[in-house]
C-alpha cells in the first residue's frame, strides 16, 4: 500500500450507469454515464433543477441503483454486494453534506457530530468524542463545542454539518447544495473549509446551481436532462 497511489482506482467509476423511474409513464432521469473521479479530486456538478443532479448523486451516494450499468465505488463492483455492505460501504467511505444542515437541536455541537459515529465505530464513548472533537476544530469550530445549534450563524452549523460528515474519515464527500442557504460571505467560509478538506486528501464531489461554487473546483460537469458533458477548467495537474 506504500506507493501504490497512482495505481488506486477511482473513488467513483461509473460505466454506463443509467437510472429510470418506473410509472405509469417511466421518466430516464439519467442516460447512460461515464464518469470517472480519482482520489482527492474536486468536482463540480452544475444544471439546473430537474436535470438529474439528485438522481446522480443519489447513486453515487449509494442511497440507490441504476437501471443500468456498473459502479465501481473504490474498486468495489457495488452491483455484486449485499445492502448490508453497501450500507457499511456508504457509512464509511462516504459522507454527505446538505443544503439544510439537518443538525439535532437540543445537543451541543460535539454531541451532534458524535451521533454520526453511532453506527459505523464501536469504539468507546471517549473516542468518539475525542474523534468528534478533532472533526470540529478541523472545520474551525474547536471554541465552540458545547454550543447548540441554535446559538450558531448559518456558516457554523453548516461546519458542523461538514464536521458530521468527515468524522468517518470518509474517502468521498458529497455535497448537494452546499451554500444554498448561506449568505456569501458565510459560503466563502464553508468553500475555504472544503478546500482545505481537498488539501487533506479528500475527494470532493459539490452538485451546485450556482457558477461561482462550481468555479472553485478543478472540473466542472454539466448535466441537463439527464446527459453530462465536461469542462476542464483551471490547472490541471492530475494529468
Ligand atoms: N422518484 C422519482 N420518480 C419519478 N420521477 C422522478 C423521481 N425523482 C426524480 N424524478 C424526475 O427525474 C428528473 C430529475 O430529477 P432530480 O434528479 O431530482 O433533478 P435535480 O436534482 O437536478 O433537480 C426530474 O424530471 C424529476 O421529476
Ligand atoms: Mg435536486
């Protein structure tokens, strides 16, 4: 596992991958994709509503299958395996952010990023916590641990949403809408905390509406009734 980095395959591998809603009249939210994302990339998704962005990540998310095609989710054929270890792959590989920050209102910031662990660490209380609290200084919040949410602007909940999502070290974060109910000043703060998640190593997945939160990542793919098209954008040094 050494030097073997060039060698990882994608975080996310989508060949063909396809999604209809059934109904009485079935609705192709998604043609069939190819999309490939490398570890610790920054990638934009951008179009407008009902173009397919939910439906996208709801896939990548693992919170849904296609109707067609493969996904290889690091490596992992995500067609072959059982719910329960697409479950454990989801809870810890992947994490999600919202536009809606989804905090409990009554538990302090701490306890709130601690009930992330419930399900996917059987370590001790005290880990948890240690672990929680090391998420939330990494997002820029360790003097506010003890806070409820309400006491909080809507930047800070959101890193506590950001904190929420990593404190599974995941290898993928997705966000839908990140910055959707933030000012601009406070999205620029939330964008600063996700760029230096990327410099960790991260892999960074934003599905955005918005041209200025897309601009910050290095692709940026289009998606509009269901079909993507790409545009490399800035420097590209991940060849
Ligand atoms: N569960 C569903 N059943 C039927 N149609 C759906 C369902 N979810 C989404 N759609 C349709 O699929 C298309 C894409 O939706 P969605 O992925 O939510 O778009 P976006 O997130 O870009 O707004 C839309 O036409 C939407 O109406
Ligand atoms: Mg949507």
């Amino acid at each position: 596992m050494t030097s073997a980095t060039c060698a990882a395959p994608p975080v996310v591998d989508l060949r063909g991958v396809a999604r209809t809603y059934q109904g009485p009249s079935p609705v192709t939210a998604l043609h069939p994709v190819e999309l490939r994302i490398g570890v610790g990339e920054h990638v934009a998704i951008i179009g407008p509503s009902g173009s397919g962005k939910s439906t996208l990540m709801n896939l990548i998310g693992l919170l849904d299958r296609p109707t067609a095609g493969t996904y290889l989710m690091d490596g992992v054929d995500t067609s072959q395996i059982s719910e329960r270890d697409r479950t454990a792959l989801r809870g810890h590989r992947i994490g999600f952010v919202f536009q809606a920050f989804h905090l409990m209102p009554h538990r302090s910031c701490v306890e709130n990023v601690m009930l992330a662990q419930l399900y996917t660490s059987r370590r001790p209380k005290a880990t948890r916590r240690a672990n929680a609290i090391e998420a939330l200084v990494q997002v820029g919040l360790g003097h506010r641990l003890e806070a409820h949410p309400g006491t909080l602007s809507g930047g800070e909940r959101q890193r506590v949403a950001i904190a929420r999502a990593i404190v599974n070290r995941p290898k993928l974060l997705l966000a839908d809408e990140p910055t959707g109910n933030l000012d601009s000043s406070m999205a620029h703060s939330v964008l600063d905390i996700l760029d230096n998640l990327i410099a960790d190593g991260l892999t960074l997945l934003v599905i955005t509406h918005d041209a200025t939160v897309a601009a910050r990542a290095r692709r940026t793919v289009r998606i509009a009734d269901g079909r993507l098209t790409e545009t490399q954008t800035g420097a590209t040094g991940a060849g």
